[in-house]
C-alpha cells in the first residue's frame, strides 16, 4: 500500500512543520513496518497456496466405475518405476513423466513429491513476477495470485488438473516476456522454459502449447531485436535433459514425438463424442473467449506494434488446442478443462492489460473488470453444470481455507493412510473382477490394467496400451505386429468394450486375428475371456468376396453367412473442408447401422481411421461370450442371430450428409479364414454357457 503524507496549510507554523508530534513519528515509522510485514504475508501465504494446489497430499478418491482413468495414470507410474521406454515399449500421448499428472503409487510417491515442490517454486516466481508488474498495489497482485492459482489448482479429476496446469504455465511465460521483461535472460523466465521442458514430457499436447510459445518468443528475439532465439536451445536442452533424467534412450526421443504426433493427429476424427447441446455450449465458449481475449490483445498491440503478432499467435494457438481438447470429446470431463482455461486467460488479459488501461481513466478499467466478470460468471455456471452440487466459489473458498492449508503438510507425511486407500480400491477391483490364478505375464484388452496391478500380476503391454487409442492403421499395425512377433504377454484378458459408442470389433481390430490365431481360449470368468499363448499357433487367411462402393445413406447387403466371419475394409476419405473442421474444430460423427436376421438394426459410430485399416464386420461381436464362440470350432450356432445382413453407413446430420467426406464410400469384404479352436481345450464349459446366457441377456437389453 501506498502510504499519502499531508502536506502543510498556509496556516501552519514552522515550528508545527519542524516539529512532528509523537503519535505523527510513530505512526510514520509504523507504515513500513506494516508494509513489510504485509509483503512478507502475501509472500507466504502465495507460496503456501501454491504447494497446497501442486503438492500431491491428499488421499486418492479412486472409484471402481472410473477404471478407465485409473488405469492409465496407474500405467504410467508402472512404466516409469520400471524404465519403459516410450515410444518403443509404450505409446501414448502421455510420456515418461507423465505419472506426475495424479494417482497414486508407493514406488513413485516420493518423486512426485519431490518434482511437484521443485516445480512449485518456479512457478510461484513466474506468477509472483507478472503479478507484481502488474499491479502496483501489493493486495492487488497478492488478489491476482490467489484468482490464478486457485483457478489453476481446482482438484476436478486426474487428469483435469495437469490439462490446467500447463495452460498456466505457458501463459505467465507468454506475459513474462511480452508485457513483464522481454531481456534474453532473466531468472524467472529461464526457469519456466525449463520447467516447461519438463512439463512436455508428462503430456504431449502441452508440449505442443509450449513449443508454440518458445517459437514465439524465439520469433520476436530474433525480429525485433535481432537476437539468437536462447529460448528455443534452452527448451530443446531441458525436453533432453529431462527425458534422459527419466531413465530414456535418446535414440527413442524422436519415435516417441513421432508416434505422440500420430495420436494427436488422429484424435479429431476418432475421438468425436457429445453430450448434450453441444452447438449453445461451442457459441458461448466461443463468445467467451474471444471476448476476454480483447484486453490481451489490445495490449500486445500497443505495446509492440507489429512485433506484438507472436504474442497474439501463441495465444491464439493456445486457445485453439483448449477448444478442441474441450469440445471434440465433448463430455463434461473435458469441457471443464476448457472453460477453467478461459478463466486463466482472462485473468492473464487482465494483469498485461492492467498497467495500460490505468492510464485511460476509470471507464476502460471497469470495462475490462466486466470482461472479467463475464468469465467468472461463465466459469460458474460450466463448473456447476459439469461437478453437480458443487459450486465454484465455494469450491474455491473451501480449497484457500486456513484449515485445508494448514493440514496439507501433515496430510504430506501421512503416507499409511494413503497406502490403505490405494489397497483399498485394489480390493474392489478384485471383488469386481475375481480372477484364476494365472502363471506368467498378462496384457489386458481393451483397458483396465488395474485388474493386473491388483492381483499382483506381471503386467506386459502391448505398445499402443489402451485399445481405443490404436486408431489409426499404424498404431492399430503395431499392436498386431507385437503379438504377430511373438513379444505379446503369455495371458491375455481380453473384454469386449468400446468407448463412445464405436463398433465393437473396431478398437485394435488388426490384433483380433491374431488374438484368435496364436491364443487359445482358456476360459470365460471374472468379466474377462481368458486367452492362454497357443503352443500350436494357427494361421490366418483374408479370401477377398467383394469390392463395391456406396453412398451415405445406402444401404449395402452382404453376402450369405458362411463358416467364416465377413471382414471389411472401409475407406472414407475427408474433402478440403473436412480437413479444415479436423483443424479447428471436427467433421460431424458418423456411424454404422447394422441390420441383423431377426430385423433388429443397432447403429454405432464409425473412426475413419479404423475403419480403413479392416475390422470384423460379421457377425456382431458385442459381449465376451460372443468372442469366445468365435474362437470355437461349435461356436457358429451360438452367432447365427447376431450375423450381419446389411450396413448402412451415415453422417451425425439432420440430412445423413457432409460436405467433409466424400459421398462415395468404398468397401472391401474378405472372408477371415482361420483354423478354430477345439472347445474341449476349455477348462470350463458350464463358465463359458453362463457368460453366453449373460451376455446374451444383457445384448437384449
């Protein structure tokens, strides 16, 4: 605070102006002990908030319904407890510190509380810079702070937190060298390009976000004041630094950028999910966030004039990656992670903005305070919207409260009871999921690899770990290719699942040959058809039938059932402007009816990707009683309802059309011809007629 003297009347003695009284020294020499002090509280209570927000001392509240996510994020503390290597032994779009994203595991616990408080540090210097220079009041910059951490930290998910996160990070490095100090070196700007680097390695896509922002500032060294880019070396050497720090060969840096690539590129067509009215919640998001952006805007231009063009760009490509992040899979999960992004840019319009609008009088501040208004308001109404019966503003009350931040050091240290949480849960998972012994390492198909981790079993994972993300031809290829090799697990519990209403033999169709030649059925139990390694490993054949082409719309029919299962090959090719919807937003979904023999048509939707590389079209592989009698040699009578007669294939349009795809749609059919197994290799008969009658049961459903 700013503390105002008085200045003497045309009254006043000299001897009154000589002379201060007693409580005027006093006071005087009160104010900076008061401001000091006041520094010194803001200092520390900041501080304190950040580590409450970063460091991981709460208990995990895992639930079994959520399997899917605990999975993954369970995967990747494994994988880095044991040296994976990604890009080799893992693909994902996470990398080797991705396990720093939430969970919890005791091998790995006390890295991430090691890593969490390191980064912790750096970032509270960064903020603590740009809210200083930003905000000549000390209160004003401690309120700025707090808004932004506690905005940043808001506990909504696992992975909802890091998706947050690094949108903060690359924002305050964007303020920091456009609006705060744009010198080639200063410390807190080094120290978030480096922790940055860091960041890359837990997720891809804010490797991405970062690499935009590095190369905007590189662009604007070399432009404006004809530098050499350090940034740009000093992000490259930290990615390496810390990828080698992961226990990773540097050879495996670029397949797992490439392969990282592969996914990103692929997620658009394949990942394409809404739930609800997902045209009013793209215009508000939209109007939004262009709108709280004007103030940033405003400033870089000003500012810089021309050279203020990166500014806008790493900002624009920034708000790009949280669109489609919030709104191609659009479920409540990530549309959270979108609108708590814009609220973070507003704040971040609002602190560069700030020094300028001062000086344009007490209109232009209360237009922007009403920019920022509007993006509280709206963050509100999505977060109460997306966590029902919680509130934003008492969610973020609750998360600063005395008590909560006073408990976080010794919830820290308290690691038994989070221990007992974690073998809770996996004592859940083995209550849902009760399984044989088994001898030997196991691979799980599609996902819940927690299945493996509770029982204790030596997990070996394919490359592309978690089915539904095999969905483009090469990463669908190298899943099939390991088991083809013979890298694959000895065990395999194989479930049929699908995400988001796909087809169900679509998700790692290539492995499913496979799967039915060099693996045996052993048994169908605990949720799981049980596949043991063929001694005898069979062969498979593709005879093709047809080749043909159809419409959207049409419908196609298929050949006559024959002993062996109808694959297909379905290409569907994207036009000009279905390229661009992949870019900025995405083509509408499509989907696959098929009609069955009693007349009864189920439509599901369609990945392009997928669908290109083949999939098993017929029969209808829905339940895992289904799979098995697939694999059987007296399996057919149990399918004969479930062969596929006709398909239909069409877009999630009023009309069934898009002007993103093509209209002709090509389709090859092929005969799968494979040797079947004998059932009398099943260890239990009576389980597979129980699972059938299940299954069965729950497909009528």
């Amino acid at each position: 605070m700013t503390a105002v003297s008085g200045e003497a009347t045309p009254t006043t003695t000299i001897a009154n102006a000589a002379t201060p009284t007693r409580d005027a020294a006093a006071g005087g020499a009160s104010r900076p002990f008061l401001r000091q002090f006041g520094g010194i509280l803001a200092v520390a209570s900041s501080f304190a908030f950040v580590l409450w927000c970063f460091l991981p001392y709460s208990t995990p509240n895992y639930k079994v319904r959520y399997v899917l996510d605990n999975s993954w994020i369970q995967t990747l503390h494994v994988a880095f407890e044991r040296h994976w290597q990604f890009g080799h032994d893992i693909v994902f779009t996470f990398g080797p510190w991705g396990f720093l994203c939430g969970g919890y595991y005791p091998p790995t616990f006390l890295t991430s509380v090691i890593a969490w408080s390191t980064l912790s540090i750096v970032f509270w210097l960064g903020c603590w810079r740009v809210a200083t220079h930003s905000f000549r009041r000390q209160s004003s910059a401690w309120l700025w702070m707090i808004g932004f951490i506690g905005i940043m930290g808001l506990p909504n998910g696992q992975s909802v937190v890091i998706d947050v996160r690094q949108v903060a990070w690359v924002l305050i490095l964007l303020s920091l060298h456009f609006f705060v100090d744009d010198r080639p070196f200063s410390i807190p700007k080094i120290l978030i390009t480096v922790s940055l680097g860091w960041l890359g390695l837990i997720q891809f896509p804010g490797m991405m976000m970062a690499a935009v922002v590095v190369l905007a500032i590189g662009d604007n060294a070399i432009l404006r004041y004809r530098r050499f880019p350090w940034i740009i070396l000093i992000f490259i050497a930290s990615m390496l630094c810390f990828w080698l720090l992961a226990g990773q060969e540097l050879s495996l840096l670029l397949p797992y950028l490439s392969n990282s690539w592969q996914e990103s590129a692929g997620y658009t067509q394949a990942m394409i999910y809404s739930d609800g009215d997902e045209f009013m919640l793209v215009t508000v998001f939209l109007l939004v966030a262009v709108t709280v952006s004007l103030p940033f805007v405003y400033a870089g231009l000003v500012r810089h004039r021309f050279f203020g063009i990166p500014a806008l760009a790493g900002l624009g490509v920034i708000g790009l990656i949280v669109f489609k992040h919030g709104f191609v899979l659009c479920d409540y999960f990530h549309e959270i992670v979108a609108t708590l992004s814009v609220m973070l840019i507003a704040l971040i319009s609002l602190a560069v903005s700030w020094p300028m609008l001062r000086g344009h009088g007490a209109r232009a501040v209360l237009i922007e305070l009403l920019l920022l208004d509007v993006a509280a308001l709206y963050t509100a109404f999505s977060f109460s919207t997306c966590v029902p019966g919680q509130g934003l503003f008492s969610r973020f009350t609750e998360s600063f409260h005395p008590t909560h931040l006073l408990a976080s050091g010794p919830s820290l240290l308290r690691s038994d009871d989070k221990r007992m949480a974690y073998e809770s849960y996996l004592a859940q998972i083995r209550k849902k999921f009760p399984l044989p012994q088994l001898n030997g390492d196991v691979d799980v198909y599609p996902w819940q690899q927690d299945v493996v981790f509770a029982y204790g079993l030596h997990y070996h994972p394919r490359p592309v770990i978690q089915s539904y993300l095999a969905y483009t031809p090469k990463l669908a290829d190298l899943n099939a290719a390991y088991i083809r090799d013979g890298q694959s697990a000895e065990n395999i519990l194989f479930r049929v699942e699908t995400l988001n209403g796909q087809y169900p033999s679509l998700e790692d169709a290539s492995s499913w040959p496979e799967l039915l030649t060099r693996y045996d059925v052993n048994r169908v139990t605990g949720g799981f058809v049980l596949l043991k390694r063929s001694t005898t490993p069979r062969a498979y054949h593709l005879v093709p039938v047809k080749e043909t082409s159809i419409r959207f719309g049409e419908s196609l029919n298929l050949p006559p059932a024959t002993e062996a299962p109808l694959w297909a090959e379905i290409k569907i090719d994207k036009t000009f402007m279905g390229t661009l919807a992949c870019l900025f937003h995405k083509p509408p979904n499509l989907y696959l009816t098929v009609y069955l023999p009693k007349g009864q048509h189920l439509a599901y939707s369609l990945a392009p990707g997928m669908a290109r590389d083949g999939f098993l079209l017929s029969p209808l592989i829905s339940a895992n009683a289904s799979f098995a009698a697939l694999a059987l040699a007296d399996g057919k009578d149990d399918l004969k309802n479930w062969q596929v007669t006709s398909i239909k294939i069409f877009a999630g349009t009023t009309s069934g059309l898009t002007a993103c795809y093509n209209s002709s749609v090509q389709i090859r059919l092929y005969e799968l011809d494979f040797p079947r197994q004998n059932p009398t290799r099943l260890e239990s008969g009576k389980e597979l007629q129980e699972s059938a009658a299940l299954n069965q049961a729950a497909n009528s459903r």
